[in-house]
C-alpha cells in the first residue's frame, strides 16, 4: 500500500473515531468498522436510567392491582421481549452498516419508505418530549430540595430549554461520545441505585409489600405490554449503534448484551418503583412524576440520585435524538445529522411546555402514548422482521449503493419507489392494532375482544404484520446492471 492511500485509511478511521461524529446515514465501510458488541451494554443501560420506571412500577401496584411478585414477572418478561426484539433487529445494522430507518429502505423501497418513517419520526418526537418533561422536573425538584425554589411558570420554561438544549449537545457529537458518556453514568447510576435499594430494604415496611394480594392475568399481561412498550420504541432503531460493528461480530452477542444491558436497569428500577407505591400510593397519580422522591428519600440521597437520573434521561433523549437526526436524513432533509437533530429539539421544547403548563395528568397522557407507541412501532418490526429473515442467507444482504440511490436505478425502487407487500402488511396490521387498541384518547371496535382486554394489541400487530408480509409473494429488487450494460444495448438498438 502506497503512503497516500495508507494515509488516508488512516484519515478516514480518524473521522470515524473522532469526538465529533460527521457520517451521516450512508453505510458505514468496513475499515471504519471498529466497534465491539461489548460497547453496546453501556448504551441499554443508559435507555432505560429514567425515573419513568419508578413511576411505571408504581402503576403496576396502583392501577393494576399486581402484587410484588406480579411486577417482578411483568419487569423480567417486558425487558426480554422488549430488547429482545431491539437485539434480533439490531444485527441487520451490522449486515449493513447503516442506520435503520436507512435499511428500512430495503424493505418498503426508497419511496414507500417514507411513510412508515414519518410514523416513527413523529412517535420519537413524542419520546423525547416525554423525556424532556421528566428530565426538567427533576431539576425543579432538585432546586426546590437544595435551595427551596418553588416552581414556577418562567422556572418551567428555563429548566425545560436547558434540559432540551444539553440533550442537543451531547447528541450532535456523535457515537463516540455517547458511548463515554453512557458508561460514566452507568457507574454512577449502579452506585446510587444501589443505596437507593439499601435504603428501602431498611425503611419499607415489607409485611404490607408481601401480604398485597395477586391481580388478574389479564392485568398482568397487559403490564407486560405497557412495561414493554419503552424498549418496543428502540427497535427501529437499534441498527444505529451496531453499524459500526464487524461483519464476524456475533449476532447472539448483540442480542444478549442489549437484554442484559436494559435488564439489569428496567428490572429493578420497575421493582423499586412498585415498592414505593406500597408506602407512597399516591405516587401513580402524581402530576408530577420525579418530585415524590423527595418526600420518601432523605435530602442526602435523593439530590445525588435525581442528579444521576437527570444525567441519565439526557443520555435517553440524546440516544433518541442521535437516531432521530437519521431518521430525517432518510426523509430527505437536506441537512448534517447534527442540525436535522434541532428539528427535534425544537418540537421537544414546544411539546414539553404543552405538557407541563397545559396538561391536566402527566401519567395519563403518558400511558396513552406508550400504547400508541407501541403499536405504531409494532407494525414496522414485523414486516421488517419478515425482510431481514429472508437476506439471512443472502451473500449480500443490503447493497450501499442501492440503500443510497433514491432514483430509479436504486436495487430497491421495486415498482415506482414501493414494494407493494411490505406497504400492504404494515398498512394493514397499523389499522388492526388500532382497533385493539384502547386508550384515554379512542377505543378501537375490537378493544372490548380478548386481544384488546389483555392489552395485546401490539403483539397482534407484530403477527399480524409478520404473516401477511410473509405470506405475499417475495418481492423482487431491480438487479444492478453491469457497467458496460447500457452502452452493449444501445449498440444492439443501433445495429437492428
């Protein structure tokens, strides 16, 4: 190898490596495929270091009347099916080295495409703003703690922009950054639980945890729906931090790191929270979800922990966010991943502000949303599921070229930009998932069937989208000519 090509080998593995990350969606090259499966368990632990479990759990006990045993059930099964999926899925990122919402490309064409990613786009607008609300009540509650700062409307607006604003810096930096990040919080965040946890042990009374009696079946499998839903929303895109693995990294690795990764967070966080609420009932109702802690922790504990939660859930929105730049990219906004990611700093601002000035329940609106999230969501995993089962044994399983060639001669314009089968599983499995679904907002006609009462209207969407996709013909992608191709035939037209 010559100095110049050494050099900018060299160059370009500095780029990838960088603080800063500059690649955009197109598929990451081999040579810039540096990453370890190992890198991915500090970035599921930081998904899921969010108070919102605590809040979720609580719900378990208050809303679902579930006992402790209950919860554990509910906390173990939404983590292992959840990021179970978010781990199958996310191995595709390292067939192709691209985003999700890029290889998605492969499956509804280049222009079918953009319908479910608006979906998802739109949904991931409604995660970060949940975050970002949760986020900026942590701060009030830690000023109010520290200082005895009451809340108040211009004390709203400026903790809210500051939390939207760091996530926006930490997210424009790029993959390396994150992954610092993520394992520094996972440190603290371990430490804290920890005494959290010690705390409990020692306060809680554990006679009234254990003499709770058991709830229905049905409120428990619909737990595991609501539980499940948060890890549902990763999924898509789970790609976006295996891309830059090696192709002979192992799938079952991905897998088991990102189930281990969100389940040593979301299990006990879930059982933490339903503990509380035993002693704390009113802790589901809160409009507020993070200042409780305060009340059932002492002034020592809880401001370190609410600190380390804060960090946590700007590392939540920051994930969200990094993914989120891509996503808008695939959709054709002509800008850097770093600026497409304001688009959504904005919206999490105005939408935050709506929810802590404007809405009358924050967990209402939360739960409501988190069983719309997982429905929408759960319709793209199956036909994406179906898509990615079939490049199994594919020699090449996504092409660069033709993942970045939005015109006709890309390999997956299909018929006009869609591939018909795929449009046609999602559309037809969204709309089933919503008549299951019900919800503060709607009751679909279906909700009142088993499917509905037991809150499995996104596994249904998931089957529903799943069989039909693999029940249409397998669809064809347009076959690269060769480069000589196009001249070769224009001189047979010319000879005849």
């Amino acid at each position: 190898m010559d100095n110049a090509a050494e050099g900018a080998n060299v160059s370009s593995v500095d780029a990838a490596e960088s603080a800063i990350e500059t690649r955009g969606i197109e598929p990451v090259p081999d040579h810039e495929r540096h990453g370890r499966v190992r890198e991915l368990f500090p970035t599921w632990v930081a998904a899921n270091i969010s108070v919102l479990l605590l809040t979720m759990g609580a719900a378990l006990i208050v809303f679902n009347s579930l006992n402790f045993w209950q919860v554990l059930i509910v906390a173990v099964c939404a983590a292992a099916v959840s990021f179970g999926l978010v781990g199958v899925l996310s191995v595709s990122g390292k067939w192709g080295g691209a985003p999700g919402a890029m290889l998605s490309r492969a499956t509804f064409g280049v222009r079918g495409n953009l319908f479910p990613g608006a979906i998802l786009w739109v949904a991931r607008f409604g995660w970060e703003t949940i975050n970002a609300v949760t986020g900026a009540y942590a701060v009030l509650t830690v000023l109010d703690l520290l200082f005895g700062i009451g809340s108040n409307t211009a004390l709203i607006v400026v903790t809210l922009f500051a939390f939207v604003a760091c996530t926006f810096l930490v997210s424009g930096m790029g993959r390396k950054a994150l992954n610092v990040c993520n394992k520094w919080s996972t440190y603290l965040f371990g430490v804290f639980s920890v005494l959290v946890l010690g705390y409990l042990i020692v306060d809680i009374d554990w006679n009234d945890v254990f003499s709770k009696p058991a709830g229905s079946t049905a409120m428990l499998i619909a737990g595991i729906g609501t539980i499940a839903a948060g890890g549902i929303s990763w999924v898509p895109t789970g790609p976006d931090f295996a891309r830059y693995l090696p192709h002979a990294a192992s799938g079952k690795k991905i897998v088991g790191v990102t189930v281990s990764g969100a389940g040593i967070v979301m299990v006990p966080m879930v059982l933490m929270g339903a503990v509380m609420a035993v002693s704390t009932p009113d802790l589901a109702k809160a409009q507020d979800p993070v200042s409780f802690l305060g009340d059932l922790l002492p002034t020592w504990l809880a401001v370190p922990y609410l600190i380390t939660a804060i960090v946590g859930m700007l590392l939540i929105n920051s994930l969200s966010m990094y993914s989120a730049g891509f996503t808008a990219q695939t959709m054709g906004v002509k800008l850097p991943r770093a600026a497409a990611v304001s688009i959504n700093a904005m919206i999490s601002l105005v939408g935050g502000l709506m929810l802590m000035l404007v809405a009358k329940s924050f967990l209402s609106s939360f739960i409501t949303f988190l069983i719309l999230l997982a429905v929408s969501f759960s319709a793209w995993i199956g036909v994406y599921s179906v898509d990615m089962a079939r490049r199994r044994s594919r020699a090449v399983r996504y092409d660069a070229e033709g993942l970045m060639d939005t015109g006709r001669t890309s390999r997956y314009w299909y018929v006009g930009g869609f591939c018909w089968q795929a449009m046609t599983a999602w559309a037809v499995a969204l709309a089933a998932g919503l008549c299951f679904t019900d919800c503060a907002w709607f009751s679909g006609p279906l909700a009142t069937t088993f499917i509905g009462k037991y809150g499995l209207g996104w596994a249904a969407t998931i089957v529903i989208s799943a069989a039909v996709m693999a029940a249409l013909p397998t669809p064809r992608e347009t076959a690269p000519e060769a480069p000589d191709a196009a001249p070769a035939r224009d001189r047979e037209k010319a000879a005849a």
